[in-house]
C-alpha cells in the first residue's frame, strides 16, 4: 500500500533555511508516497521553487493551506501556530506518517520530527540568543507578559508538554543533537540540511575582494560585530561587506540601514537575493562570515561555501562542523580580525582551505538529504510506528 506522508512547516516564506528542508522533503518523499503539504497560508509554489531549488509540481501533491487570522500573518507566530497543532492532531488519522519539518510537535501519534533550532523553548532560546535586543517586540521580552501569552497559546494548542518527546527526531547538527540530549534528553539522528546551487564556475582571481553575510535581518546574526569586524581588516586589506536578506522588526532594520549609512561606500545592504540570482551574485565573490553565535546549523555557512568563498563562524554552533578549519571559527572581534588577516595574507594557505571546503559542501547536497530522508520515513513505517503498519 502507498503511504500517506504529512509534511508540517509552520509558515512557508521564499529565503528561509526550513522553508528548503521543507520542500526538499516533499520533494524526496512524493515519489514513494502521496504527500501532503500542511501549512498556515498559501505558500507561493513557484517562488519557493526558486528560492529552495526545488520543482515541486502541484498537481502531485496536496497543499493544505490553513488560514491564517487577520493581524497574524507576521506576529503573534505562538498563537498563530496553536491553530496549526491542533489540526495536525486532529488530522493525525488521515496519514500514516506525520512529519514536522520545523521543531517539535505533539501529533497525538508517534511521528517525525526535524530540530532546526531552539526557539520552542524559551528559556533556552534567550540563554542561546539574549532575548532582548532592540529588535525584539515586547511579546518576546522576558516578562510576566510573554509567560502568559506562551501559556496562553499552550492550552489552545491542547498539546501535551512533553508528547514531542515520543517522535522520532533529527537534529540538523552534532551540536543540535548534543544539546537535545543535554538539555532534554531526547536522543536523535543528524540529518544536515540540503543546500541547493552548482559550484561556482567564477575563477578565484576573477572575483571581487568582498565579504557577504547572508541571512534574516535581525539582531541574533550579529551584523554590528561583522561590521566592526571587517572595519578593523580594512584598514589592512581594502575590503567590502554585502548585506543579503529579508529585514526581519521594521525598528531593527532601521537601525542597521543607519549603521550601513555611517560606515559609506564599503557596506552595501541588498535586500533579499533567491535562487539564480544569488548563486550568481556569492560566486562573484570571495569571502563570507557569520556573525551568529549559537546558529544551529548555518544555511546562508553552507550555501557559501557551496559556492566556493572561504567563510568564517563564531566558535559556537552547527556552522563550526561547515567551516571545520581552525583558522576559520573565531572567538571574538580581535580574534576574527587576526585569522582572517591571516588567511587574505597567505595565497597558498588559501587555496588549501578552499580545497578542504570544497570537500564540507558534499555533505550537504540535497541528493544526500532526499536519499536519508526517504530511508528515515521508510524505516519507520517498516518498524511499525506509522498508523498504516
């Protein structure tokens, strides 16, 4: 008998790290099952095919957009989500697998569960990201306020506290996978995510001296550091930073279009880039950086290197087991400044780093994500978890 695959994203947006797992998912399961695509909203097929790399094609699969209320659709993500969970467990009959492709969920039954970070756990999220930038809205500062609008949206949900903890889950990292162990004790399997895009054809020597950091516009991926940062290798090394990205709180964004103003010519803020554009746009250049200290894994890390720039990472998080060189993981800003002086003083040792970063971006292909990801769904209907064994 054909299984019945659910796939569950929370919100489906062109640009986004588990907006590509998700469609990737679909992508590797439809051949072996009839999928269905669960979400809030009505996802933009095409643009997301552009974005994730993917060809998913709608007449072979169902799409179970739910409404969204009004005021919701960019805020209130707790609440919006309870709407969500409750009809997947309501559905949970429907398929004989049920698999989350954003963070944890109670499904009522057993399912499958893919951990891209921690923001279903507020404690954790603040220790891991602060919690009270200038971006963060006053439903996501710690206070009595946010205590009572999360409980609040845990009895709508009607999910049980710890029912996330019977599905089977993947972790997108050995980091990931080590702090659900210690913090939850939930074991799990890692699954890197698929980074679409080709090597890049652009010789070395024909790109421009540039950096790129890529990702939403929000106060964890540090963008002030890497700016400070790549000010101090300026005044060695002419240099210049591109910004790529979605603004995330429009009071943040404005502060980081200030930040670019003040620093002249060298920072340019791009806006989002998708699909043909951006590959085209990273192979044109040579370097990357992130400035997110505890990123769970580091989509924008992998999709750099994939384009064949050298890329550096905080010591903390997924992203270190991407770059996986010590002269590429900092500790601060003085010590970023040192290893990447470091590397843009030495040709030879460049072209070693590039050589052993090529090597990392096969790990993340999405040929290797769909091959594991049909077998993890297989194997657990084949042991008897799914509804339909």
């Amino acid at each position: 008998m054909t299984p019945r695959v659910a796939v569950v994203h929370p919100y489906l947006l062109p640009g986004g790290g588990s907006e590509a797992c998700a469609m990737w998912m679909v992508q590797a399961l439809q051949d072996d099952g009839r999928v269905t695509l669960i979400t809030m909203g009505r996802p933009d097929l095409p643009a997301l095919n552009e974005s994730c790399g993917t060809s998913l094609d709608p007449g072979r699969i169902e799409i179970r957009g739910l409404r969204i209320p009004p005021g919701m659709r960019t805020r209130f993500d707790a609440l919006r989500a309870f709407r969500l969970a409750r009809y997947c467990r309501r559905h949970a009959g429907d398929f004989d697998v049920m698999v989350s492709a954003y963070n944890v969920m109670d499904f009522g039954v057993p399912g499958i569960q893919r951990i891209a970070d921690f923001s279903f756990d507020d404690g954790l999220r603040r220790e891991l990201h602060g919690g009270t930038g200038p971006g963060e809205g006053p439903l996501h500062r710690a206070s009595a306020g946010r205590s009572l609008y999360l409980r609040l949206a845990r009895a709508l949900a009607g999910a049980s506290r710890d029912g996330w903890k019977r599905n089977l889950t993947l972790a997108n990292s050995e980091w990931t996978r080590g702090l659900l162990g210690e913090r939850f004790g939930v074991p799990a399997k890692v699954l890197y995510p698929p980074v679409a895009g080709a090597p890049s054809p652009v010789r070395w020597e024909d790109r421009e001296d540039g950096f790129v950091v890529m990702g939403r516009i929000v106060p964890e991926k540090g963008i002030p550091l890497i700016i400070e940062i790549l000010a101090e290798v300026r005044k060695v090394k002419p240099i210049h930073l591109h910004i790529l990205g979605r603004s995330g709180r429009a009071a943040y964004a404005r502060d980081i279009e200030a930040l670019c103003r003040r620093h002249g010519g060298w920072v340019h803020l791009e806006g989002p880039r998708y699909g043909l554009e951006k590959d085209e746009f990273l192979a044109r250049h040579k370097y990357g950086i992130s400035g997110c200290r505890h990123e769970a894994f580091g989509i924008a890390v992998a999709e750099m290197v994939k384009a064949g720039m050298v890329v550096w990472v905080p010591n903390a998080g997924g992203q270190t087991e991407i770059a996986a060189d010590a002269g590429l993981v900092y500790s601060g800003r003085d010590d970023a400044v040192a290893r990447i002086l470091a590397v843009l003083g030495d040709p030879a040792g460049e072209a070693v780093l590039r050589d052993r970063l090529e090597g990392r971006a096969a790990l993340f292909s999405p040929a290797r994500f769909s091959s594991e990801m049909r077998s993890i769904v297989l194997d657990f209907l084949k042991e008897g978890h799914g509804r339909g064994a």
